[in-house]
C-alpha cells in the first residue's frame, strides 16, 4: 500500500512549485490588464510662463482651442505653449523651449507683446491664422531647399 504524501513533503519534492505559481499568476494578470478597456488618449499642454496681465478666462478659451486643434489633427500626445511677453521677456523660457525642442513634441507660442520670442537655430515661429487673436505661433524646423 502506497502511503499518502503530506504537504511537506510536496513543498520538499517541488521547490519551483512557489515561484512558477507566482510567475503564472503575474503572467494573467498581465493578460487580464491587456484584455482590459483602455481609455481613450487625450492630448495633453504643458503651459511655462503663464503671465498675470491675461485674464483666466482667455487662458482657458486658448487653451480650449488649442486643445482641439491637436484633435481635430488627431494628435494624441503631450504639446507645450509658452506664454511670451516681449516687453518683460524671460530668458528661461528659451532654454526651456530648446530642452523640449529634442523631445520632438508640437511647442507653441502665444504672443503677449508686440513682438515674438527669437527661435531657436534652425527652426521658426509660424503663426496659426486659425486661431482669431493672430498671437498663437507654432515651432516649426526651417526648411533647407
């Protein structure tokens, strides 16, 4: 007669026992994660250099038209908008647009002076005539032909 095997003496005979149930478990887990709904991908602005002289409701209004600008061109990804006043310019800002110049996400300006941010080597500000106040200005690589 065969006698019956205790669980110490299973866990003795099967040391890989815990571990490949560990790793079986995180492998459904990742699966179940998979198989879930993902939510669907908004665009997202990061915003540098916001001045107080602009009224929160005209932030709001082009941050809201610049939001959906990027999805109505399907962009799905995270954007930047400099708040540039030429009459008190901030030197930081221009090192901050050259940082994420190399992330290669969409930078945009908005004009609260009278003139535009000088743009970094080899790119320009092309100014958005969609938007109605004339002042928003997209970074774009300058052209060699």
């Amino acid at each position: 007669m065969i006698a019956p095997v205790s669980p110490r003496t299973r866990e003795r005979s099967h040391p890989l026992m815990g571990t490949l149930l560990t790793v079986a478990f995180f492998n459904i887990m990742k699966l179940l994660n998979f198989l879930k709904p993902k939510k669907p991908a908004q665009p997202s602005i990061e915003s540098y250099g916001q001045p107080s002289s602009i009224e929160p409701e005209q932030i709001q209004s082009i941050m809201e038209w610049l939001f959906a600008s990027l999805m109505a061109a399907g962009y799905l990804g995270k954007s930047h908008l400099f708040w540039y006043d030429s009459d008190k310019p901030d030197p930081s800002l221009e090192q901050v647009v050259k940082k994420v110049i190399r992330r290669d996400e969409p930078i945009f300006l908005y004009r609260c002076g009278g003139r535009v941010s000088p743009a970094p080597n080899g790119y320009y500000w092309r100014m958005m005539g969609e938007h109605p106040s004339m002042r928003v200005y997209q970074l774009e690589i300058e052209d060699d032909s």
